[in-house]
C-alpha cells in the first residue's frame, strides 16, 4: 500500500495541463516566420511527450528481463541442452517404433517426454533440495535421517517460493510490461513520428521558399503557388503532432486521476474488508 500511495502521489503532482497554443495560433506563426525559421511546437509540451518516452525506454530496457523467466539462472543453459538432446532421443525413439512396425527389425517401444521443467533459481534450488533429500535418504539407516526430512522441508518452501515467483513475473508482464511496451510502441512513437514529419515538411517549404526567392517572372506564380501548398502542409502536419502528443499526455492524466480515485477510496475499502472478515469470524465460531 505504501508503494501505491507513493505512485499515487508522483502521478497527482504532475502538470499536464493543456497547451495554450492551438490551431489558430499555429496558423498565425506560420504566417510571420521568416526563411530557414522551424515552425516550433510549445516548448513545454514536447519536453513533456520527450520525458514520457526516456521514462518508458530507461525502465523498460531494465524490466523487460521479466520477459524469460530464467533471468535469475543463468546455469538454465546447460540443462536446456541436457533436455533438447533428450527430446530428440525421444523424437527418434518414436519415430522407430512407428516405422519399424511390420519389420523384421524390433521396433523399440515409444518413449514418453520428460514435463517441461521452469528455469528460476527458487525453482532449481527445489529440485536440488529433494535431489539431495533422496539421496541422503537412501544411504540413511532406519530412524537416522534427519538430514533427510530437514532437506524435504527445504525443497518444499522452495516449491511454495518458485510457484509465488511465476505468479510475480506473470502479474509484471501483464500489468506492467505489456502496456507500456504497447505505450510506447503506439501513441508514443507515433507521435514523435508526427514531429518527425513535421521537420521534413518545414525543410519542404524552406526550399519551396528559396525556389520562389530565386525564380524567373515567368516562373514566379508556379513557385508562389508551390510555397503555399508547403505552408498548407507544414500547417496540417503541425496541428496533427500537436494533437498527439497531447493524447500522449492526455493518457497519463487518465492513470494519475484513476490513481488518485483509488487512493481516496483506499481506506474505506480496507474498513470494509476488516469489518468483513470480523463478521466471518463471528459466524463460524457461532
């Protein structure tokens, strides 16, 4: 709880207020800019669309370890070879015993595949522990394995352990990994795509303008014209970036007020759940 408050209280304090610039004064500025000038977007908006991304890219580029499981052991390598060969044997196995029926060859009888086993540390550190606990077993004389059964206890808290540990890398990759990879990868890349069009649209009516600067009587009206269609484009292709880092940004206000509604209602929720379970133990003891 005192990580979502944490979170909440980041995600409120943020400014995302709505630019002052829109459509109309994109116009007007377009209007008085003098050659080789970049039609800007408002400082504060880009700085705040640019700060979303390096925070998507800078935690992605450490979490997206979540994505395999045995990023925590990295000896994994030499049991999935151990285990590829094995499933080859058995896939040669298989195919004898189905072609070699009706032979006079002996056809061997079709192996079975080992279970796929998880590659963690918590899930390895198991599966020693009752390696070990078997072996110890066996060499043990009635009533002196201690050892043993200690050794059992341990493979099982370690089990309980690997099975929380899948279920926390499953919760990371779906609740946090996949929507903002998906962030990123859409609303976010398109508009800095956006912005990139926007500066090749801008050297478009530099040089259209430059043309115009340098054209003969006779071609005076063609490159006028050609300069206008710049300028419409550069237009167009201006109020579309603008939009969409402002739906950028516009999507993080949805999380930091969704954040703030759940912590407003966060206590009453616990009372609810403490009042709940006293009520359930009322009953059961009755």
């Amino acid at each position: 709880m005192d990580g979502w408050n944490t979170l909440s209280s980041r995600l409120a304090g943020l400014n995302l207020g709505q630019s002052a610039n829109d459509v109309q004064a994109t116009r007007e500025r377009l209007g008085r800019l003098p050659p080789r000038r970049s039609l800007s977007f408002p400082r504060v908006l880009e700085a705040r669309v640019d700060a979303l991304r390096a925070a998507h890219l800078a935690l992605l580029k450490i979490t997206k370890v979540y994505e395999s499981e045995t990023y925590d052991y990295p000896t994994q390598i030499q049991e999935s070879i151990t285990e590829l060969g094995t499933t080859i044997g058995h896939g040669i196995t298989n195919f004898a015993a189905a072609n070699l029926k009706g032979t006079a060859l002996p056809a061997p009888a079709p192996a079975q595949p080992n279970a796929p086993q998880h590659k963690t540390l918590p899930h390895a550190i198991g599966r020693a522990a009752t390696n070990a606990a078997t072996a110890v077993q066996q060499t043990s004389g009635a009533g002196d394995d201690k050892l043993g059964k200690a050794l059992q206890v341990y493979a099982g808290a370690w089990e309980k352990i690997a099975d929380a540990r899948v279920e926390q890398d499953g919760t990371i990759r779906e609740r946090f990994l996949q929507p903002w990879q998906t962030t990123l990868s859409t609303s976010i890349n398109v508009a800095m795509k956006a912005r990139q069009a926007v500066r090749v649209s801008r050297l478009e009516l530099d040089a259209a303008k430059q043309t115009l600067k340098n054209a003969s009587p006779a071609k005076q009206e063609a490159a006028r014209l050609e300069v206008e269609n710049a300028e419409d484009d550069l237009v167009q292709k201006t109020e579309v970036a603008i939009t969409l880092m402002k739906t950028v940004l516009d999507n993080l206000m949805f999380y930091a007020t969704a954040a703030e509604a759940l912590s407003s209602v966060q206590g009453e929720i616990e009372e609810l759940s403490v009042a709940a379970e006293g009520e359930y133990r009322k009953t059961r003891d009755h």
